[in-house]
C-alpha cells in the first residue's frame, strides 16, 4: 500500500496531522472534523479495495497458472484462433509437433501452419459447416514442420464463444494421425492374439479330452491286436510243419479214393495260399499295432527319447518313403538349408513330415492328376527352423481353416482318411515345443508350417 496517497494527489501525512487552528472565514472546529472523518473514510475505503485488488491478482495469476499447467499437460494439441483465423493460443504440444515456439505461432494466420492446398480446402469447409450448424467438426489435414515435412492431425474444430454467447473464434484439438494408427494397430494385435490364445485353449481342451478317450481305446485294442499277433507267428509254424507233413504223405501211394479227395479239396491250392495268407493276415495286425501305438502316442504328455535330430537328414527319408511308397509320380521340389540340428523324435518328426507330404499329394492329385506338385523349403532363424510344405492343390476351405486340426475333421471320402493325422502332428509338434500352421497361398494351394526350435550349440 505504498505510495497510495501520493498516486491520488494526497498529503503523505495522517489527515489526523492537519492542524486545527487554522483560520477561514465561515469555518468552525466542527466542520474541519467533519472532513478529517470524511478523508478517514476514504483512505479505509482505499485501502480495504486496494488489498480485494492484491487478492483478485493473485487468484488471477493462480487461474492462468492452472490454465497454463492444463495447456502443457496436454498431449493432444490445441489450437485457437480468432473469427479472421489468426492464431491465439496453442500448447507445448503442437509447438513440438510443428516445431515452432509459441511466440513465433501468436497472431500468425493459422492457414500458415497448412501443408498444402488440399488441407486448406478441408480447412474451409470445415469453418464453413461450423458456421452453418454452430456445431463441431472433424477434419483431417497436414500441418507443415518447420523443418518443411508435412505431419497428418485428425482435429475436432468447434466454435468459440465470449460470455455473451458472441461466436469470436475457432478451437481444435486432436492429435497426429500415426498415433491413432499405432494404437489402433496395437489393438487389433492385442485382439487377434487375444482370438489365437482362446483358440488353442479350447483347441487344448479338447486335445485333451481326446487324449484320455484314446488312452482307454489304445489299451483295449491292445490285448485283442497281441493275441491276433501270437497266433498268427503260431500258425505260421504250424502251416511249416503241416505243409511238410502233407508233403510226405503226398509222397506215397494214396489210395484213389484219397487222392480224388485231394483233388476235390484243392489241398496243394489251400497249401500254397496258407503262407500268403498268414503274411496278409500279420501284416494287417502289424499295421493295426502300429495304429494302436500311434493312439498311445497321441495320449502320452512325455516326451519319450528325445535326441539330438539333423532336420535335413528327416526332411529327405520322408520324401523317400511317401515317393517310394504311394507316389512314384510326385514331384517334390526340395530346398534344403545349412544343417539344422533340433532336439526331439526323429520318428515322430518322420511321422508328421510324411502325414504333410500325403495329404499334400492327396489335395493336388484331386484337381491335377497328370502333375501333383510340392515344394518344401527350410528356414533357419535365430531360435527356430521352419519348414513350409506349399501344394498346387485347392487350398483350404475359409470355414474349415479353424477346424483343419480337430480329431476326426477330414474333407476325404469315406475310406480315405480317418481326420487324426493332422490332429496327431499337432500334437506332436506342441510336445517338441514348436507349433503346426495351416494357411492359403498367395497363389492357391494349401501351406503348412511346422517350426522347432533350434537345438543350442549346433
């Protein structure tokens, strides 16, 4: 409150001090104290406003501060500009966004801070539909970096008001698109891993489910399959020992009644055919064991004599089984990779190679007989290998890609194929701690990808 009285033109003394025994004409002691309680009510009255003035300052100067604080916290940008579109106020983030200080910004016209014509067209139409609707808009436009790059905002526009609801301006606010495209794609991969995790989970669930059924059913099968097989060793020493004893019967004079008997029997005919017919009969128990020891397989969670396995090596004993076997006439094309050693059954890798390579050969063969193709190639990363099996047959069905490795799903006739080759080698692969991919060339065709991680050291 210094210097109050001399800014008003006052005596810099207490009104208290002004001397009572002056003389005018017309003027009594009353009267000068009349004034003396006049200019005591004024000079309260002076300062009581000056200190409501000091507090108004200060909580002005604590609103902006808040203001100012709301400003450079924010992280989308914020422009406002007046009715003639001259920039008023922004915020740290569109300084940084387009390079410039804030004092370089302030009374610029805003269509200065525009990239090229194109933003300037939305720029107007934008206002223009403000203006016409008095309400906001949203709008899509390049501002311009100081350094001459061009950086795409999505900005909301609304109008801008004083307290008598006069329109005196612009506000916008938004933030660069790369932002919103960066987050939107995070999203979508956080929603597709999302859709991938509850699949397997189901997928997993229902392996399991299965595992038990086949556990139960691999160990009845069981015992019915070893007796098939011992008696069948049995009687194929039993049809030596006969066929040799007949044989010596045969060797002398039958009576003529025995020997029409014989003939009418086909005894030599029923000789013959026992040998065949003991391989036949063995070679189906053998493969239905060999069925049953893939059920169990399938069940088990161990992982049972793992070594160290050359992948290259698996690759092509697979290619000379399924050529050798079922399909002299297919061409595979082989592109082979450095070696690439990986921890695991060299067997039931074996197994789910040539379960790929016999569905391929399958698929291809269905559209083109005359010239069933597949290319197989392996990629060494820097923790996993991958091979891709590509075919040059249909493809697979959109609505049967989710279910490709589900027990017993298959798109075979009825006869060709039981739907648990791919359900087991899935398996399979999960216990080698890979995985088992289904997918549709770019070209047609069908791809699976079975990637393994690479044995450390080798």
């Amino acid at each position: 409150m210094h210097g109050l009285h001399g800014a008003l033109g006052m005596p810099t003394r207490h009104p208290h001090n002004i001397p009572l025994s002056v003389d005018l004409p017309g003027v009594d002691e009353s009267t000068w104290l009349d004034v003396i309680q006049k200019m005591d009510e004024v000079y309260t009255k002076l300062v009581a406003d000056e200190v409501a003035l000091e507090e108004k300052n200060a909580e002005l100067e604590q609103s902006q501060q808040f203001i100012f604080g709301l400003l450079t916290a924010m992280s989308d940008v914020l422009l406002a500009c007046n009715q003639d579109g001259l920039i008023e106020e922004t915020n740290r983030a569109l300084c940084e966004l387009v390079g410039r200080e804030e004092t370089n910004l302030r009374g610029q016209p805003l269509v200065s801070l525009l990239a090229d014509a194109s933003s300037l067209q939305h720029w107007q139409r934008a206002l223009a539909q403000v203006n016409a609707l008095h309400e906001g808009t949203e709008m899509e436009i390049n501002l311009l970096h100081a350094s001459g790059a061009a950086i795409t905002v999505d900005l909301n526009c609304t109008p801008r008001h004083n307290a008598r609801g006069r329109h005196v301006g612009y506000v916008m606010v938004g933030r660069p698109l790369g932002e919103l495209r960066r987050a939107y794609h995070q999203l979508r991969e956080a929603h597709e891993a999302l859709k991938r995790t509850q699949q397997q989970l189901l997928h997993s669930e229902k392996m399991a489910s299965l595992g038990r059924l086949v556990a139960g059913v691999a160990h009845e099968l069981n015992n019915p399959i070893s007796f098939v097989l011992g008696n069948v060793y049995s009687l194929q020493r039993y049809t030596l020992r006969m066929a040799q004893y007949l044989d010596a019967i045969h060797q002398t004079d039958l009576p003529s009644s025995l020997q029409a008997l014989r003939t009418e029997l086909r005894i030599d005919r029923v000789v013959e055919d026992l040998p065949s017919l003991m391989d036949g009969t063995l070679e189906g128990a053998q493969r239905t064991a060999d069925i049953v020891h893939g059920l169990k397989r399938f069940s088990a969670k161990d992982k049972e004599s793992f070594a160290v396995v050359e992948l290259n090596a698996v690759v092509e004993r697979a290619m000379h089984w399924v050529k050798k076997g079922m399909a002299p006439q297919f061409s595979i094309h082989w592109t082979p990779a450095a070696d690439c050693y990986v921890t695991g059954h060299a067997g039931q890798l074996l197994q789910v190679m040539m379960n790929l390579m016999e569905n391929a050969y399958d698929a291809a063969v269905a559209i083109n007989a005359t010239n069933p193709q597949l290319d197989i190639a392996l990629e060494r990363g820097a923790t996993h290998a991958t091979l891709r099996f590509e075919d040059n047959g249909p493809g697979i069905a959109p609505e049967n890609l989710m279910r490709i490795f589900d027990p017993f799903f298959t798109t075979k006739s009825v006869g060709k194929g039981t739907g648990l080759g791919l359900s087991i080698s899935y398996t399979i692969m999960e216990q080698h701690g890979g995985h088992l991919k289904a997918e549709n060339g770019l070209e047609g065709g069908a791809v699976f990808s079975m990637a393994i991680p690479i044995t450390e050291g080798h």
